[in-house]
C-alpha cells in the first residue's frame, strides 16, 4: 500500500509544511513556535482558582500534607511533575504525588484513590 497524501502545494520544510496543514501562515510561525508572555491564558479565568491558591496556600502553612492526583497519560505525567516540583521545591509543602493505575484504579479520581489518601494523612 503506497501513501496518498492530499496535494497543497506546501513548500519549506517539514515543520512548515505541518504548521500551514493546521492553517498557521507563514507570518505567524514564529510566533507560533516561540510564544511569549502575552500568549499565556490569564489563570484567573480558572473557576475558582483564588480559593483553590487559598486552601494550597493554607496547607503548606500549617504543614498539612498535599496530594496531587495527576494521570496516567503523558500530560498528566507532566502536569504533577511540575506541581510536585513547584510545591516540593519552591514552597517546601509536604506533598506527594498520585498516578493511578489505569488497570486497577480506573480513570480519573476513584473512590479507591480518596481511601489511599486518606490512609496516608490526606485532607480535602
């Protein structure tokens, strides 16, 4: 079986070629591929994120162990990395992470996940 790829006409290399599929001009591949700062989303669009920095906040004063329930898929996996790092790092907060296992745990938050953490000091 041979490849029939749609005939575009895209020219430059493999990376322009994919950026002008996705309907990306050529002016704005820079920008693109290098965003700065202003193409950040304002956090504070986040539903209720000032109390959820809030209760954060809270516990690593008080030293109240955090758990972060990430998931199993490569954006998850990075996502509590990060957390865990910010939070473990920056704000020295006792905090562990969660990964389920998809096979024993499901997907998303489980009702056995909530009793691991429980068992281990969690609060929510």
């Amino acid at each position: 079986m041979r490849w029939q790829l749609p005939n575009q006409n895209y020219e430059g290399s493999v990376i322009e070629q994919l950026l002008q599929a996705r309907g990306i001009v050529p002016a704005d591949f820079a920008a693109f591929l290098s965003p700065g700062a202003e193409a950040i989303h304002d956090p504070h669009l986040l539903y209720q994120v000032e109390a959820a920095a809030d209760v954060i906040l809270e516990a690593v004063r008080t030293g109240q162990r955090i758990f972060i329930h990430g998931d199993y898929d490569v954006d998850g996996v990075c996502a509590t990395a990060i957390m865990w790092l910010f939070l473990a790092r920056e704000l020295k907060a006792d905090v562990l992470p969660k990964i389920p296992n998809r096979f024993d745990d499901g997907y998303g938050l489980s009702a056995t996940t909530l009793d691991d953490i429980a068992a281990q000091g969690g609060i929510w």
